[in-house]
C-alpha cells in the first residue's frame, strides 16, 4: 500500500509563454488569432473604441488598413505563440512640429481568455521602448474611467493624469469620463 510520502504533488503547469513583437505583416492565421482577440476583448466591455463586435470582414480590413497608416505602428502579444492582444504606437503627423516630441499609445488590449499574465503590462513597456528608439519624449494616452484595469496599469507604470474630460465617450447611451495620462520618456541609460 502507498503511503502518504508516495504520493506526489501534481506538477504545476509550465509557465506561460509571454511575447511582444512589431507586426508589419500577418499570416492568415496570425490575422484571425488577432481579429478573434479583438472580439472577445469588444463583446467583453470594448476599451478600444468599438462598443459592438463588428463583425470579422470589418475587423480583418481594420488590422490590416493599420499596417498601411504610416504613422501607425502595430505591436502584438502572444502566449504560448498565439496572438491575444494589440497596441499601436501612433505618430504625430508631418505638420505637426509643436508636437514631433510626442507620440499616442492607442488601442490597447488583452483578449480577456489571454489576460492576467502580464502581457498588458510587456505590451506598454515595448510600445515606450519602441517610442523611445524613435526619438519620442512624451508618450500620451486616454482611458474611459471605466477600464479599471489599464487605470491600475497605467498609473503603476509611472503614467500623470494630467485631466479629465468629462464627455469622454457614450456608451448605453451614457456619457462617461476620460482620463488623459502623458508619460515622460527618459533615454536608455548607454552602457558603459
Ligand atoms: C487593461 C488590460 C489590457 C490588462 O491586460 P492584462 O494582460 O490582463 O494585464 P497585466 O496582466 O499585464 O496586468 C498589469 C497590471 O494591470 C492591472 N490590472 C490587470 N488586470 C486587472 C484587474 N482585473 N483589476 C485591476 N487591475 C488590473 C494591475 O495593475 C496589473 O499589475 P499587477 O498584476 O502587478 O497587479 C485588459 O484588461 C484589457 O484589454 N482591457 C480592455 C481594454 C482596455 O482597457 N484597454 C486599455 C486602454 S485602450
């Protein structure tokens, strides 16, 4: 008969496999693991833009409309190899001089099956990075005060709320509040 020093823990899970890559072409598949997020994130509350899913051809044209916009740059997280989430860096455009300092991080999202296991948080640290590389000193970005979540995310990442607009966005034909947050980019320390 076992006894009780035979008997094993079960083995814990692998962890999960985190990535966060520029995107400037998709597989099929790779388009409809991203397209497939971006529903699930929509019917689960939205937070980027979209209130309503709407609907896969609209949503394929979308992503791939992104990565034509040349002042749009499209980054994307994976686990365990699948996309699950997005974010895009966008640049001022050409005749804005006053402003070629700064840069907007938008439409950010995890898939709601894919959340938890800090991508969100790698997601936000790339997209600065790449900003960064680019020469950007300010990075800015707006939330409903309904995202929780990107709120405590945002605000442990060292993002100012600089302002409140008080008709941010309607949804369910309620107006809502918008926080507006900016972020100082420090340059990368060089190696000695
Ligand atoms: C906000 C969002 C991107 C977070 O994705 P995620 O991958 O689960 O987040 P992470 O695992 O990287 O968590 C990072 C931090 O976010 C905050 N956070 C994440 N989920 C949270 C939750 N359910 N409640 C409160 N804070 C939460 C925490 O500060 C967390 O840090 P911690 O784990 O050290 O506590 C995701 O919930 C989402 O897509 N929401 C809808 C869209 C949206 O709000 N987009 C942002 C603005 S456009």
């Amino acid at each position: 008969m076992a006894d009780a020093s035979d008997l094993q823990a079960p083995a814990k899970p692998p962890p999960a496999e985190r990535l966060v890559e520029r995107a400037d072409n998709f597989t099929e598949e790779e388009l409809n693991a991203l397209c497939e997020a971006a529903h699930s994130a929509i019917i689960e509350g939205g937070g980027f833009g979209w209130i309503n899913p709407p609907g896969r051809l609209a949503l394929e044209s979308y992503f791939r409309g992104v990565l034509l916009v040349p002042e749009r740059e499209l980054f994307i997280a994976r686990l365990n190899g699948t996309i699950v989430g997005s974010a895009q860096l966008v640049r001022p455009p050409r005749n804005n001089e006053a402003q070629a300092f700064a840069a907007h991080l938008m439409h950010s999202f995890i898939a709601p099956y894919a959340r938890g296991h800090g991508l969100a948080r790698l997601l936000t640290q790339r997209v600065e990075e790449g900003a960064r590389a680019l020469g950007y000193q300010v990075l800015n970005l707006d939330v409903r005060e309904t995202q929780e979540a990107a709120i405590r995310l945002y605000d442990s990442l060292g993002y100012v709320r600089w302002g409140t607009h008080p008709h941010y966005a309607r949804v369910g034909g309620e107006t809502i509040r918008g926080f507006h947050y900016y972020k100082l980019l420090q340059p990368r320390a060089r190696k000695a």
